[in-house]
C-alpha cells in the first residue's frame, strides 16, 4: 500500500489551542531514545527556542514571535530499526510505549519543513544519518546512512517555519513554555533515571529539572482510586509557582498530559492559593493516569474517545462526568485541611448575611444545604444575593415539580403512611418558601422606608430633591396603574387602602385619562378611581375618587393666589366634579352627585404653608404633624401631611413586620447609591 503524506497530514486533527503538541512529541521521542540507549542520568536533553529577530518590527529581547525549535539528545539516534519506523506510517514500533506513530506527522502540521541529523552507534560501527521531512511527493530528502570516524552519539531535529495560526497561539514566554513541558511530561520528571533537560532561548539557558524539584512538591503519595470498578492512579501535588493560577486537574494518557481542567469549578470552596506552614502559597495539581484513559485516547492526544455524559454514548462504561465526580470527591478528601477554615468563614457570611440583610432566603439552609455549600467563598453581598436568588428558583422549580408528582399519586396512596408523612414533609417545604416570599416583601417595604427618608435629606448642593424624586418612589411618573406592575406601586406608604385601587393615573394631563374624557391640560400628581369608571343616569359612577398632590421638600414660596396647594387640588376636584366632561362624541356629560372626594397635600410644614391650611380653616392634627377638614360644597375630605408624618406612620404601620424578621432599624443594599426606586 502507498500513503499519501498529504492527505494523511490533513486527516490528523490539531487544534490552534495546542501548538505546543509537536514540540512535546519530538521531547518525548528524546526521552525514549535515551532510555532506549540506556543512559538514564546520564542522558541529555536540549530544547532551544528559535525566534524571529527581524527588525520588522520593535521587540522587546525574548518576547519575539517564535519560529521554531531545534531539540537535541544523546540517544540511540537514528538507528535502521528507528528510521524504518519512522518512514512507516502508523508504525506500531513504539507500541508498547504508547506509541501511535503519527507523532512526527503533527510537526508538519505545525511546521513548514523539519531538518534532521543523527550519529549513532550500530554493529559496531558509527553512523550519520541526515535528511529532511516535509509536505512532497516523498516526504523525505536524503537518509542515507553513511559511516563516519566520530564516536558521539547525538541527534538534532529542527522544527522549522511555524504556521501563522500555531505561531499566534504559542505562548512567547520561555518560563511558561518551561512550565507546559513539564505538565505534558510530568511522569518523566517522577522517575528517579531522568535525564537532564534544558530549555535554552538565546543566550539563557534554564533546567527543568530545577524547576520541577523546586516548585511541584508532593501533597500525598499515588493514590489508587476505583471509578465504576476500573482503578486509575491519582498523584497530587502542591504547585508553588507563580506561573500556575489556578488549581487543575490534568487527564494523562501513555505518560502524557491529554487535557486539563480548572478544579475551582468542580470542587466548592477552592478558590485562590491555598497556604502550608511547610511549602508557603500553592495551587493543587492532579494528574490521573491509568490504562483505561490509555486505551481511550485518541490518535494525536488532544482529547479522549469516551463522552461527556451517560446520554451521549452506551458503549464507554465510565464518562468524564463520572471522572471529574470521583477526583473531585478525592482531591476534597486530600485538600480537606485547607479547605475547612475556607468553608467555616463562607458559612459564616451566608449565615449572617441572610439573618441581617436577607431573610427571604433562610429556608434555603434547611431544604438547599448543598447548593450553598457550592456557593464560592469570597464573594461580594451583591453577588451573594444573585448566588441565593438562584438558588431560591432552583428550590421553586423543585416545589414545583414535587407538587405535580403528588397530583398524579393515586387515591389508594394518598392512604398510605408513607405518603402522608411525604405529604407533610411537602407542605413544610412549601409553607417555608411562602414565607420567604412573604420576607422579601417585608424587605422591600423596608427598603422603601429607606430610600424615602434618603430622598427627603438636603443634598450637597444645599438644596433639597424635587417632589418627583418622592413622587417616583410612590408611583412611576407618567404611568397608570395598568403599565406598573403591582410590586413596583408603593401607595401604602401613604394609606395601605390605596393599594386596592381600581383605577389610577399618575402625572398625566386630564384629557389623556381614560375614560373621564376631561378636555384640559391640568395635571394632577396622583388620580385615583375606587370603582369601574362609567358615566350612567343611576347610581355612582365610582365609589370614591382620591386626588394626592406633591411639593418639594422644605418648599416655602407658596403664593396664597397662583400657587396655593389647597386651591390647586379643589381645582382638581371641580375638574371632576362639575361638567368638564365629554363622551366619547364630544358632548357634555354631568355625573350624578354624591360621590366623596379624598384629597392629599403631602409636604412639609413650612411656615407658608401653614398660614394656607389655616386660611382654609383646616384643623391641625393632635400630633401637630398636619392638617385636615372637610369641604361641605365640594363633598372633600383634605389633609395636609407632613413627610416626617407620612414616613413615621409608615414605620410603626410596617414595624411589627421588621421585628419579626430581625431587620435592623437601617437596612440598605452595601454598595448601592440610593437614587431611584428602580435601582431595587
């Protein structure tokens, strides 16, 4: 059979976020010549890192774009036996080392061209042999194994010319390259026979044997671990490297690092470096290996065969679900010192964060304890309130679906002890949920009393906010109670019987509320129907109609004639009350009489504004807070409130509720600047 070097390189699948993969299989294939020349220690191993140092462009010295590697060793070299493996595709020669024989394929994947050269030892005499592989008709150039005097063994490969998409994606940093050998290569490094290998990158030259003695420390001797009865190996180890930023967990196959995998999102609680008196700062890394992994990973070692889930596939017995469920249960068991004071502290913040800022979420201790546990250590209030929030949803949905698993039981199990004690165990669950519900309700009215009080203080500027700003914390502007749902409506802060309103507008001109058809342009801040609007010749149109008016905060230049809150409110009653009204064709309709009028001025006590109310003989509440009386002719009962006595009464109306939930007497959300009611 022929091959077609072209067409077999572009079946090979190499990903752009690999472009160090050739590079490690030309190191590995290092590792085994020496241990095939049986050096051990004494073997040697060089990686030089080739760069592009033309002045296209300023670069910073070692920091420039790499264009190759020239790997050098000491090994058996390119012996007959050797170089008929390598001109066979898909040789099986290094099988039992968990050889594929597409190694060399992946450099051409990567790499333009590759130039090699090696004097060996062989039936008694010293050879050289050098010759060129790349993408043509042959694919090799020369090879021919000439005798030589030299009495060295030594091999040299240079990978030349990488692609632009593998050049891109290469990490430039000769410490990072250093560290990504060591990971791939690890279980070299173990062994006590390795060979010395440097990393060179002009004129430095680093040991990675060095490196790996003083930064991977060993965390626990090998364990062997069981995973639906297949045994793997599992080594941990302490990372004290700044290089490395999180904790992993590496999958290796034949001896090589496949693929890896951030263990902060597996493991709750292991967030940031951990601390040892012994080692100082680390990240926890793993490795598992075992022949299980081996047998399923695929030609070029980027990934495995088996899938992610159980759904995916019924022939591979174990998933990466059940892989990554069974490290992690290991490596928590491992960690566990580390880990407890980290989960101590995070409880104590949920703990406290939900008996003084959160109470609606305190059911979930008892029913969601595991979803908690998963909630990351450190975070923000701001976070951990979206954290609980989910985690409130989740419990919803399982409320949920529990109540229609208790609809489908049958009449006969509905007898049974063991439903009736699931039953009640239900009911508990869902009376719990209901009364978070009910405490995140509390909490926004506290909230609410909050950003009021807030709103009514005298800003930087000296001065103090609009009435709109109050106004918007009662009821969106411009809005009629048909736009704004029910739980952004804050009425109650002025009369809790203002919440079952039928119909209300809020800063809209009269003739822009329908139905009442009023042809004017006046503007009540507040209009309010307590009964289905409908002009007809019996009976009240609506049982009551409430008309509430604003003024800023602390406002003392009230005119007695032009601006007059009482008079500008009777205005709006006379609207409603005498004849301004148009049908649906234009023509004048006049409702029946009989119908009473409630009118609020909500604003401060000012001077001014007292000599008003007493002009229109109101009489001063027994608290001196405000004023109120009754308008025989217009059939209106008016009160002047003060917002110190809106606000007061709305504390001790709400009172019993904020003790009930251990609500502190100032409660705010950390980090939010109160301006708009929107914000909650």
């Amino acid at each position: 059979m022929n091959i077609d070097l072209v067409g077999r390189i572009k079946n090979i699948s190499l990903p752009y976020s690999k472009p160090l993969l050739p590079l490690f299989e030309a190191v590995i294939n290092s590792f085994d010549a020496i241990e095939d020349s049986a050096k051990g220690r004494d073997g040697q191993i060089s990686i030089s890192i080739l760069r592009d140092t033309r002045q296209t462009r300023l670069e910073i010295e070692g920091n420039e774009d790499i264009s190759g590697f020239t790997i050098t060793d000491n090994g058996i070299g390119f012996t007959s036996v050797n170089f008929d493996s390598f001109v066979t595709s898909d040789s099986e020669y290094k099988l039992s080392k968990g050889g594929k024989g597409i190694g060399r394929f992946l450099w051409l994947k990567a790499f333009d061209s590759v130039n090699i050269e090696s004097k060996y030892f062989e039936n008694d005499k010293w050879y050289e042999r050098a010759f060129k592989f790349q993408l043509s008709e042959k694919g090799i150039q020369g090879g021919e194994a000439k005798q030589i005097q030299d009495r060295q063994t030594i091999t040299r490969v240079d990978l030349m010319a990488f692609k632009d998409r593998y050049a891109k994606s290469c990490p430039k940093k000769a410490n990072t390259i250093a560290f990504r050998l060591l990971e791939h290569c690890l279980s070299r490094f173990l062994d006590s026979k390795c060979p010395s290998v440097f990393l060179i990158d002009g004129k430095d030259s680093v040991s990675l044997n060095e490196i790996f003695l003083a930064n991977y420390k060993k965390s626990a001797e090998s364990r062997k671990i069981k995973i639906r009865g297949v045994t793997f190996d599992l080594l941990g180890l302490k990372l004290t490297s700044a290089e490395e930023q999180n904790h992993c967990m590496h999958l290796c196959a034949n001896g090589r690092e496949v693929t890896s995998t951030n263990l902060t999102t597996k493991i709750p609680n292991l967030t940031g470096k951990l601390h040892d008196e012994t080692t100082g700062d680390f990240h926890f890394v793993c490795y598992l290996s075992g022949q299980y992994l081996d047998e399923n990973v695929n030609q070029e070692r980027t990934d495995f065969l088996f899938p992610d889930t159980a759904e995916n596939d019924l022939v591979h017995p174990i998933t990466l679900e059940d892989i990554f469920k069974e490290v992690s249960k290991e490596v928590t068991a491992i960690l566990q010192p580390y880990l407890e004071p980290i989960q101590a502290r995070k409880q104590e913040k949920i703990e406290t964060h939900i008996q003084q800022q959160a109470p609606q979420f305190r059911h979930l201790a008892k029913y969601m304890t595991e979803e908690l546990e998963n909630i990351p250590p450190g975070v923000s209030d701001e976070k951990l309130d979206l954290e609980l929030y989910k985690i409130r949803q989740k419990h919803e949905l399982k409320l949920r679906q529990e109540s229609d698993q208790f609809l489908k039981e049958t009449a006969e199990s509905e007898d049974s002890a063991e439903y009736s004690e699931q039953f009640s165990r239900f009911m508990e669950e869902i009376t719990e949920a209901g009364k978070a519900t009910l405490a995140e309700y509390i909490i926004h009215r506290r909230l609410v009393l909050n950003l009021l009080e807030h709103n009514l203080k005298k800003r930087a500027d000296n001065k103090y906010p609009l009435e709109e700003r109050v106004h918007e914390i009662i009821f969106p502007l411009r809005a009629t109670s048909n736009e704004v749902p029910y739980d952004k409506q804050n009425l109650w802060l002025l009369d809790e019987k203002l919440c079952y309103h039928y119909y209300l507008a809020s800063d809209l001109q009269f003739e822009n509320i329908q139905p009442i058809l009023i042809d004017n342009k006046k503007r009540p801040d507040i209009l309010v129907f307590n009964h289905p609007i409908a002009f007809v010749d019996q009976g009240p149109p609506y049982s009551s109609v409430v008309v509430i008016e604003f003024k800023r905060p602390m406002r003392k230049d009230y005119d007695e004639v032009d601006d007059n809150p009482v008079a500008q409110i009777f205005d709006y009653i006379r609207d409603l009350r005498d004849g301004n009204k148009i049908d649906k064709d234009g023509r004048p309709i006049q409702p029946p009489s009989g119908i009473p009028f409630y009118a609020y001025v909500v604003a401060d006590l000012t001077k001014k504004l007292q000599i008003i109310a007493e002009n229109a003989t109101l009489i001063r509440t027994p608290d001196s807070m405000g004023f109120f009386g009754y308008n025989k002719n217009l059939e209106t009962y008016i009160e002047i409130i003060s917002y110190d006595k809106m606000l007061l009464d709305a504390q001790k109306r709400n009172r019993v509720l904020f003790d009930k939930l251990n609500l502190p007497v100032k409660f705010t959300i950390p980090g939010v600047k109160m301006k708009s009611i929107t914000e909650y």
